[in-house]
C-alpha cells in the first residue's frame, strides 16, 4: 500500500524500516523539525528524518498541520494509510481524513491503561507486572481510537523503562505490518476502547525526577526504573565542599529501616520511608553510568549520612 509515515525518536525507526521491509511504498515521511542539542546546540535531525534520509525517502517537517496548505499537500499524496509512531503533533481531523483508510497508531501500552504521552516510563514507576503495545485507529479524542490489535509483554521486577522501550519497539513494528497487511485484504477489526478504564501517563515532570526517600521502598524502586536511564532519577550528596547531583539507574528492594534517605551502610543501601533499596548503578554529572561499587572508591559515603 501507499503509506504515509509520521514519526521522531529511536522508538519509530524500527515500524519505518518493518514497512518498507514488508514492501509498502512510503510516499513521505514526516517527523519534527531539527532541534539545537548537544553541548554546541547544533540542529540534529531526528532519528526518523536520518532512517529516512538514508533510505531516500521524502521528508517533510511541518512545525504544525493545522493550516489549510500542510492539509492540502498531505491529501495530496493520495495514500492509502498514515502510520503514526511516537509522532509529536495532534493530527487535526482533515489530516486524519487525509487518506483512503485514515491513520493508525503504535502506542506503547495496553490500551485504555496509559493513554498519553509518557506510557513506557508511568507503566513502569506505577509497578505494573505488563506492557505491550497497541495498534489503534486514530481519531480526535487522546488516544480514544478503536483498538486493532494488541501484544503483551511481561515488565519483570528489576526491567528499567529503557529496557521495557527495546522491548516494545520491534514488537510494534512488526504488530503495524501485520494491521496493514489485514487492513490490505479487508480484513482488519477494531474495537472500541472502555472509556471507564482509561488511565492517562503525562508528560514526565522535572519535579518527579528527584528521589523522595519518604515512600515505601517498593516505590522508590518502581520510581527509579521508570525514569532510566533517561531522563534520571536523582538525589544529592555533598563531595568536596559542593552539592553534587548523582542519577540512580539501578536499584533493589533491601533490609533494613532508619530516617528516610539515610545510608544504612557502606553499599548504599538507603532507608526509605518503609523499608530501603540498594542503589546498585548511578551516574554523576557529565559521566558514563557506573556500578555503586566503582562509584564509592571515588567517593565517600559513610554509614548516617543523608541523601537530599
């Protein structure tokens, strides 16, 4: 089929090379406009526009859609189907209707559960046991389209976000070819979602990445796995007359009680407000990701000491 493909992180790459694999013609891509990064803020393209390039394909990065000239120029593609992963933009309903079968989305969670945009991260801080992905037939409301199809995946105990999102992506590649080759032969079937079980994942606030040592430890385990390796969950220490602000990648449920975000010992385990976790890979500022233990031969972090 002719296809329409709108994405812009590392997640979407994988269902844009799945469609052009199983031998859809991808009329046009389109992704965010390059944004400053880096410690030069240089523009850096995104990693749907570099897949694309690469492949030859076109690509259009509109800063919105919601003018009568964008909607024109994607009607005028004449597809038969927009595939949206981890796009960027509300799609506007000419957009929507913009093609002979409409626009069908990956969404990384089980639908109703986790509707918006941080599904990967809140499925895994809130302790759900499962994840998948859902292929969902885009209309108006967030993430309120009739579902096509559905996988599932275990989140086992000590599985980070960014471990949960490598899962997730092949996964939902290879669920969209398979809605589209049903959807070729007329066969594909969407169901309306449960509205009463709907429950929404915002956007991540930089307020819930710092550490509150004052929840069970279960929390703050869940917590600390949900939000690595990116953007960080972090706490500070004090190291050499400054505060220092270290990410914690890796934790483990642990024994012991004391004040919450005291050491309880020299393997920084930290008590938490009950229970305590064992931070067991972090990461200071402007370095790589370490093991606690290579951590603590740069550092000394004595048994009492509180963590902010």
């Amino acid at each position: 089929m002719r296809i329409i493909f709108m994405g812009t992180p590392d997640f979407a790459v994988p269902t844009l090379r799945a469609i052009l694999e199983a031998g859809h013609d991808v009329a046009a891509v389109y992704t965010q406009p390059p944004r400053a990064a880096g410690r030069g803020m240089a523009l850096r393209k995104s990693p749907v526009h570099q897949a694309a390039e690469h492949a030859g394909l076109t690509v259009r990065t509109p800063e919105r859609l919601n003018c009568a000239e964008e909607q024109e120029q994607f009607r005028a593609l004449e597809a038969d189907a927009a595939v949206v992963v981890a796009y960027g933009l509300i799609l506007p309903k000419p957009i929507l209707d913009g093609t002979r079968h409409g626009a069908f989305n990956v969404h990384a969670s089980l639908l109703p559960r986790w509707r918006g945009a941080a599904p990967i991260n809140r499925a895994v801080m809130a302790g759900d046991s499962e994840s998948g992905v859902s292929i969902m037939r885009i209309t108006e409301g967030l993430d309120a389209g009739p579902v096509c199809l559905v996988r599932r995946v275990k989140i086992l105990p000590e599985m980070t976000a960014g471990e949960l999102h490598d899962a997730l992506a092949p996964l939902g590649a290879a669920l969209m070819v398979k809605a589209l080759a049903e959807l070729e032969q007329g066969r594909l079937t969407c169901r309306p979602q449960h509205d009463g079980a709907a429950t929404y994942a915002p956007k991540l606030d930089p307020r819930e990445m710092r550490i509150n040592w004052r929840l069970r430890s279960r929390e703050v385990h869940d917590r600390i796995r949900g939000l690595s390796p990116y953007p960080g969950a972090w706490f500070e220490i004090e190291a050499g007359g400054k505060r220092e602000r270290i990410k914690a990648l890796r934790s483990a449920p642990a024994k012991g009680s004391g004040p919450a975000g005291t050491l309880l010992d020299d393997r920084l385990t930290v008590a938490c407000g009950k229970g305590a976790v064992r931070l067991t890979e972090v990461q200071r500022g402007g370095r790589k990701p370490m093991p606690a233990a290579d951590f603590l031969r740069g550092v000394t972090l004595r048994s009492g000491t509180v963590l902010a």
